[in-house]
C-alpha cells in the first residue's frame, strides 16, 4: 500500500535522490536554484546536476531564469499523471496526495515546445487543464484544421475522440475551406460550433486555444513549435477578444 509521496514516486519509476530533488521543488512555490537544492537535499552538487538533468528530460521538471541562473520547479502532479495513467492506474488513487503537496499561487508560467511528437502534449494539457477546471467547460479555438491535421494526422483519435467522450465543447473559428465544412457535418454529434472566415482575405496557419486559465499557440508551417502560457488575466482576456470576434462573424 502506497503511504507517501515518495512511494507514489518510486512507482513512477523515480529513485530516492530523484524524488528528494523532485519534492524540494514541489514544496517551494517558487522554485530552487542548485546551490539551494544542493542545501536542502545534502546531495553533492555534481550529483544534484545530473538528476536533474534526468528530472527535465522526463518531464518532472522545469525551469525560468533568474538573471543568469535557472530556477528550477516542480512539473504540475496532474499533468504528470495525465501523461502516466494507461499504465499507472494505482498513481490515480493517490493523486489528491500529490495535489495537496502543490496547492499554491504559481507565477506566469511559459511551455515550449518544439517537432511534431513535442506539440502533441499542447493537445493533452488542454484535456487535462479543462477535466480540472471549475469553470465552464469549453475551449475556444481559431484554427486551419487542414493544416492541423496534416502536422497530427492522429489527431482525431488522439484528441477529438476524448474531448467528445469527455463531453468538452469547443467554438472554432475556422478558414472556409473543404476540411472544416467536412467537420461542420459532425457539429452537433463532437460537441462543435463553427464559424467560417474567408481564407484568401484572412490566411491562417496556426492553431490558438483558449482553455481555462491557460493559451496554447502552435505554428503550422515549417517546424511545428508551439507554447502554452498560463495566466489567468491574459486567458480572460483573449477570451474576451475571441468572443467580440464570434459575435462579429
């Protein structure tokens, strides 16, 4: 029986120096500089750059800078539960554990991402964001669905599918083109409103969501990249911007 956050860890594969930086991060709103970890853990230094090194490419970590120096934070538990769950279902019923170890004010917070199989966590953020999130449960997108789907030729299964079987409703402000009327068709069954905008007058190549407190931008031409910005004053109010716009279409 699972009785810690470092048990829950150990279960995601984490060995103890992993999950002791991991918990120092996670108990510190505002993240640790190495020399801090250093301090607080009593790993050595050398040691404590290697971990985390380990710790970032996994996924657990992330980082801002500070001047010169990388402050380093906890990944959100949710997302990294998100990411685990076909095949850590015990994580599930511990995830509470976790949350409560991470209930506090974050600072804005800025995702990169960069080639095609990185963009496709954007898509499983908004999921995840929107499952937890106590307002009201819709995404607001301007989209070139042709181009979308070319970059994520899975996409439907990997993200429609779910949004649908978890009821999510979606706006899209979409180009006039044959792929987005072919969706039109399926409006009412995937939980879509559309609204067309001429291609030729307007060209789209992006894909912008609005989802909860969170932004996601993802550029569809040339190398896909794309960011997720986390901040409640910008998501209100491009969601403001997004609904002036619905209403003028």
């Amino acid at each position: 029986m699972i009785s810690s956050i470092n048990e829950i860890l150990k279960v995601l594969g984490l060995k103890e120096a992993e999950a002791k930086i991991y918990c120092a991060c996670l108990e510190n709103k505002n993240g640790l500089k190495v020399q801090e970890l250093v301090a607080k853990t009593n790993i050595r230094r050398s040691t404590v750059n290697l971990i985390i090194e380990r710790l970032l490419k996994a996924g657990f970590l992330t980082y801002y800078l500070e001047g010169r120096r990388k402050v380093f934070q906890a990944e959100s538990v949710e997302l990294l539960f998100f990411n685990l769950e076909n095949s850590l279902q015990e994580f599930k019923n511990w995830l509470p554990l976790l949350q409560s170890a991470n209930r506090q004010t974050r600072q804005t917070k800025v995702r990169f991402f960069e080639g095609a199989k990185e963009v496709e966590k954007i898509f499983h953020d908004i999921l995840l964001t929107m499952r937890i999130y106590k307002g009201r449960k819709e995404i607001l997108t301007i989209s070139s669905g042709k181009d979308l789907l070319v970059l994520l030729p899975e996409h439907q299964k990997q993200f429609i599918d779910k949004r649908v079987k978890e009821q999510l409703a979606v706006r899209w402000i979409a180009p006039n083109d044959q792929t987005s009327r072919q969706f039109s068709k399926t409006a009412s069954q995937e939980f879509r409103q559309i609204k067309f905008i001429d291609p030729q007058k307007y060209p789209l190549h992006l894909d912008l969501n609005i989802y909860g407190h969170k932004i996601s931008i993802l550029s569809l031409e040339g190398k896909p990249a794309g960011v997720i910005i986390e901040n409640e004053i910008l998501a209100s109010s491009l969601r403001s911007i997004f609904n002036l716009l619905w209403n003028l279409l």
